[in-house]
C-alpha cells in the first residue's frame, strides 16, 4: 500500500503539468450537457492518464488544483462541492497506479479493463455522492438537481476517461521498454 502514496520529485513535476492541462482542457474542450452546469469534460480522460502514470496522490492534485483554478479565473470563486468531487475522481484513477502494467510497456486486455473499472467506480463515487451530498450540505441545492448534475457528470467523465484515458495509456504503454526485450548479444 505504502507505493501509491510515494511522491518524488516525478509527481510532484506531473502534478504541477497536470494541473495546469485539466485547467485548460475543463475551461476549453468541453462539450455542454442539457442538465444546467455540467459539460462532457475531456480534462478527466487527462486526469485518468496522469493518475494511472503517477499514482493517487498525483491523481487527487491534478483534479482537485485544475478544478480549483479552473473555477477561480472563470468564476470568481471555486464551486467547492465539485472541486473536491474532482480530487476524489482523480485520487481513486490513481490505484490504477499498481494495479496495470503500463510502465512495463503493457496495457493489454486485462489492464484495460481493470482501469475502466478503477475510473467508473471513482466517477460513480465522486459524482453520485460527494458531489450531490457536498451541494446539498454546502450550498442547500435542491436534491433532484444535484442528483440529475452528478449522474450526468459520472456517465460523461466516464466516458471520458475511459475513452480519452485508455488511448493515452496504450500509446504509453508503446513507449516504455517492455521487461526482458532487451537482450545482451
């Protein structure tokens, strides 16, 4: 268990970067959803990618400092209930960390999936019940909006990371030497 939660200098570096693209992507590449405030928002797919890479820690940072930003320069101030729903998707992307090979230059079938479950069950956690039950003690919203915003937000951040976040893996994957494919002559 100590691994995932190890920082170095790497995750701190890739938590910086990190942050600063979720920002970007959550301000710029989005595509607007019928239910008011929420958007099919490709910067999870970035977070995904940066979690599997660097681990929870990494993962929480990155969603929770580029959402924090992102709302601070767009609105004024940070919508907090959804800031740290961000940070919790991105902190549980992040056991995805031990749990694929891509730094072994695999991600396969098995890995795939397994990340695909590690995102859906942080997408699910983070946006059917902090982000709805933070509204609600928070800022007093109304149940039924909170819930339909937070079921909108888990299927499109879903699809986002498992769309955008398992192309990025597999092209990393394809990157990284594999084990024992170099041989001494």
């Amino acid at each position: 268990m100590k691994k995932y939660f190890e920082v170095s200098t790497k995750t701190i570096v890739a938590t910086g970067l990190g942050a600063a693209i979720f920002m970007l992507l959550f301000m710029y590449v989005k595509v607007p959803s019928p239910v008011p405030n929420t958007s099919f928002q490709t910067a999870y797919g970035v977070a995904a990618f940066f979690a599997t890479i660097y681990g929870p820690i990494a993962g929480g940072l990155i969603g929770f400092i580029g959402h924090a930003l992102n709302d601070a320069i767009q609105y004024g101030s940070p919508w907090w209930s959804w800031v740290i729903a961000s940070g919790v998707a991105g902190f549980i992307f992040g056991f995805a960390y031990k749990n694929t090979k891509v730094e072994e230059g695999e991600f396969k079938s098995k890995d795939i999936i397994k990340f695909n479950i590690i995102q859906i069950i942080g997408n699910a956690i983070a946006w059917l019940l902090v982000a709805p039950g933070l509204d609600i003690l928070i800022y007093k919203e109304p149940t039924d909006l909170v819930f339909a915003q937070g079921l909108v937000a888990a299927i499109s951040n879903a699809i986002s990371a498992g769309v955008i976040g398992t192309f990025f893996l597999i092209a990393y994957a394809s990157t990284r030497t594999k084990k024992g494919s170099i041989k001494k002559n």
